[in-house]
C-alpha cells in the first residue's frame, strides 16, 4: 500500500452511482487503494475513505512474537534535560 501523504494530486471529478440499494463511488486508477477494506467516515461536509485501520488484536500478535528476554534488562532511561523557559 501506498502512503496516501507521500504525494499530493489535483482534485477530480469522478462518478457517482448505484450499485445495488448502496450508492457507490468510481475511484480514478491514480487514487485506487491496494487494499480489501477501506473505513468510510464523515468530516464536516466531507467524506473520507481510507484504507481500514488494524484493531488492537493484530497489534497484540505482533507482540506476542517478542522473545521471552526482550528488554529483560529494561532500558537505559536518560534523567530530563534541563531547560532554561525564561529565554
């Protein structure tokens, strides 16, 4: 999947239709997403479709594939820096 911030392109027209009860949108090849589900959301008067965002359980799978020892030994946690705010 591409990161949809890494460039910018010019606003286009596209369709719109139904498709079935649903309305549906006609995504221009230069914006499709590579992906199966997308989440569909209001913002003010727009609508935003972006690639569906992974839930906390694939984010628990992919910590459980740490080893048993991962950070065992903590970490080295630097004392805050000083900082003058009356510049």
């Amino acid at each position: 999947m591409t990161d949809p911030t890494a460039t910018t392109t010019p606003h286009i027209t596209t369709r719109v239709f139904k498709s079935g009860n649903s309305q549906a949108v006609r995504i221009p090849r230069e914006l499709q997403l590579d992906v199966d589900e997308v989440e569909i959301f209001r913002r003010g008067d727009e609508l935003v479709i972006r690639p569906k965002r992974k839930n906390l359980l694939e984010v628990l799978d992919i910590l459980a594939g740490f080893s048993d020892d991962f950070m065992k030994d903590g970490r080295e946690d630097l004392p805050p820096q000083e900082r003058d705010f009356d510049a």
